[in-house]
C-alpha cells in the first residue's frame, strides 16, 4: 500500500518547494464533505478545494454532466469551433448576475484570469488607467493580480516589480477599528493626494474577503463605493470568486447589500473543481472590447462548461442558498458556544455571511493580539482528529469556514466537537 509518508518524501523530491501543502496527507477519494486519504482515513472537509466545492465532492449529477461531455469531445477551442456548452453558460450567468442591465460573460479559466480580464475590460470602457483596490485583499498569483494583491508574504515577497497605476486604500475592519468612515477617509486622501477620481477606471472589491480575514464589507460602505462610482464614472469590480455561487446565502455575496455592480469576476465554485471562471458585467461595458480582445486557449472548456451547468442546476433543486444560511446558523451557535466557555478559547471574533465563517484568535481579548501559532495548533490538531481547516487573515490568525454546502447536520455536529476539542488542547498546551 502507497503511504502517506512515501508521497510525502517523492514530493519534497519532485515538487517545487514553492508550492506549499498543509498536512502530509494525500487524498485518495472524497464523496460530498468527506475525504479519505491514501492510507484510508477519513476527513471531514472544511476547505472545499479552497472554496471550489459549494456542491460537494463527486456530486452525482456533476459527475454525471461531465462523464456525457466526455465521450462527445473535450476541447475544441470556442475561437475555432464554438459550442453550445459556452453559450449557454453565459446564458445562465447573465440571468443570475444583478448589473442592473442586460449582462454579457466571457468565460475563462482561473479566478485571477477572471480578475485580470475586469481590469483590461473596465480600462478599456473608460479610456483611464487607475484601478483601486483594498487592504487585506487577494485577487490572485499573476503578475497584475498579485499587484492588486494586498498581502506580501507569501504572495508577493521576491515577485516584483509589479504593474503600475494600481493604488491601495484600507479595507473597513471593524474588529481593528477600521470603521466605514475611516476607510471612506482614506478614499478622500487618496483622490487628494496620488490619483484623481477622473482618472480612476474602477474599483475592485471583495465583497467579502476571503485571504483578508473572512472580512464582510458592510453595507454602508458598499452603498458609499457606488455612489462615488456613479458621481465619477468609475466602474464597481465584484470579486466574489470566493464568496460567490451560494456561499453567503445569495449567489453572490454583494447582493447582500442590494448594490450593483458593473462587472463581476467568478470562480472557484462554478466548476465544481474543475477549472473555470467568469466576467459578467453590463452588456454595454462588455462589448467595448474588439473581436479577439478577448479568449483564452482553454477559457470555457467543454468539460468545465458541463460541470457549471450543473452546478447552476443544484444550487436550484437542492435549494442551497437557503441550505446556506441553516448550515451558517448551526456553525454560528456552535462557535459562540465554545466561546462561551471562556476567555482561554481566545476567539476574538466571530463573523459571517450564510456559510462563509471566519473564526478570528487573539491572545487575549483586551490586547486582541493576533494569535497565529495558536491558530496553526489548531488546525493542526483538528487534522489529527479528522476535520480539514484553513488559516486566513494578515496575520494567519483566522479559522476560515468553507464547507460544502451539500454536508449533512450530523457532520456539522461532529466536526464541531471536533474543532471544540481541539481549541482546548492546543490553548492548554497539550497539542
């Protein structure tokens, strides 16, 4: 039997040590929440693909989609021989998506390739250069996006120099006393001191921060955005290919706050883990960009195509946007219950949209220093009980909850009594 500590040492032999895992431990299958390693043990799983499983491991119709695109073709190259798969994708998506007007779609592969395309798109419609982004923010690994990314290790450290006219003001956090206003603030500053609002051709934003810290925006401060957009003529750039197909309780996490944007960029789940990924913007914004501005080699793969389709098709039968907010509600009392049990848990904050749950640790409440190898412990632990976890935050302080939203009552229960006891021994010291 293949080990997981053979597979270990041929990937510190064969891999790049850049590309980094979080537990020595090599998936074999996994069915919905579950996943089970080389040596046959089981896990229940809260990253998701990193967010990439809303619908689940394996989901039977997902499967099933993909298996009959198969034995068709895999890949023509939509610029070449176009097929329905694509079309009707786009068809799809621009139902869904709230722009305030006919939609459009271009389909591509990866979410930074989705963000990167809303920046060539939004520059090319306004004729300006200037993109603003947010503290704390990850838009992806590409040369632009890690740019835009507002995190340095270990996304930018020895990557530079990046593109220019990119320009960065703070992310609201209430928890650290960045409030709506002192974040509008810093916007006002901006436009006196680096770049004029004229000059801006859009801001791209996280409705809900995903390597940030599992940060919601508040509404105040989204509705504040569009407003300055509309005064300006500056485009409002969703990036919810983190927070978006289902996870927060609406398709998309900005819808939370009745806010529209101009474009969307979408990811991760629309697969179901295979890779695909989106613009979606008003039709006018869309279409400013010339035949072949556009594309990609494998942008709307066939296979991909097959699996979003499905995807789209369980969100709606199995009604996993209300499923959503129930699995966030059951998480929600859970953690506040082993916050509860007193200030040694070290959870300073608790926060979420539907599902998307961030867990943040401090040392101690009043100081509200960040707690980051206690955090690791944790994760840690949890793993060697059975339950997958992620870090997020600046600080790596925060416990991020991306479940599938397939997963069942019971193992909710169960990976909570699991993280329970795994917060209390690594807080004892016994980890």
């Amino acid at each position: 039997m293949t080990t997981n500590a053979e597979l270990e040492r041929r990937r510190r032999e064969a891999v790049a040590k850049g590309v980094s895992c979080s537990f020595p431990m090599f998936a074999a299958r996994a069915e919905n929440a579950e996943l089970w390693d080389v040596e046959g043990r089981r896990y229940i799983d809260f990253v998701g693909g990193m967010g990439a499983l809303a619908v689940g491991h394996s989901h039977p119709h997902v499967v099933a989609a993909i298996q009959d695109q198969l034995t068709r073709f895999s890949h023509t190259f939509f610029g070449t021989a176009p097929y329905e798969g694509y079309v009707a994708v786009a068809e799809r998506l621009n139902a869904m998506a709230k722009v305030g007007s006919q939609a459009k779609t271009l389909l591509v592969t990866t979410g930074a390739e989705a963000v990167e395309n809303c920046v060539k798109i939004a520059r090319a419609f306004t004729g300006r250069r200037g993109i603003v982004v947010f503290g704390g923010s990850f838009h992806g690994r590409t040369l632009l996006t890690m740019g835009m990314t507002g995190k340095v290790n270990p996304y930018k450290g020895t990557f530079g120099p990046f593109p220019g006219e990119i320009y960065r003001v703070p992310f609201p956090y209430p928890y650290r006393d960045i409030s709506s206003d002192h974040a509008l603030a810093a916007l006002d500053s901006l436009f006196e001191t680096e770049i004029e609002p004229a000059a801006v051709a859009a801001f791209v934003i996280e409705p809900f921060q995903g390597e940030g810290g599992f940060l919601p925006a508040p509404t105040d401060y989204l509705i504040a955005l569009r407003q300055l957009c509309d005064r300006h003529g500056i485009l409002l750039v969703a990036d919810e290919v983190q927070s978006g197909f289902g996870r927060t309780g609406h398709l998309f996490a900005i819808e939370h706050s009745a806010v529209e944007p101009d474009l969307i960029a979408v990811g991760k789940s629309l697969g179901a883990g295979l890779p695909i990924a989106a613009v979606v913007g008003k039709a006018e914004i869309m279409d400013c960009v010339g035949s072949g501005g556009l594309g990609g080699t494998y942008a709307g793969n066939p296979l991909a195509c097959a699996a979003a389709l499905s995807v789209m098709d369980v969100l709606q039968e199995e009604k996993l946007l209300d499923r959503a907010v129930e699995i966030g509600d059951r998480l929600d009392a859970g953690l506040r219950r082993i916050r509860r049990k007193g200030n040694r848990t070290s959870i300073g904050d608790i926060r979420r949209l539907g599902a998307m749950i961030g867990v943040e640790f401090v040392e101690d409440e009043d100081s509200r220093v960040p707690a980051r190898d206690l955090t690791a412990r944790i994760i840690q632990e949890a793993a060697s009980r059975g339950l997958l976890l992620a870090a997020a935050g600046r600080h790596f302080n925060v416990i991020r909850v991306l479940v599938p939203l397939t997963i069942s009552n019971d193992l909710i229960d169960e990976a909570i009594a699991i993280l329970e006891e795994s917060i209390d021994r690594a807080v004892s010291g016994n980890a």
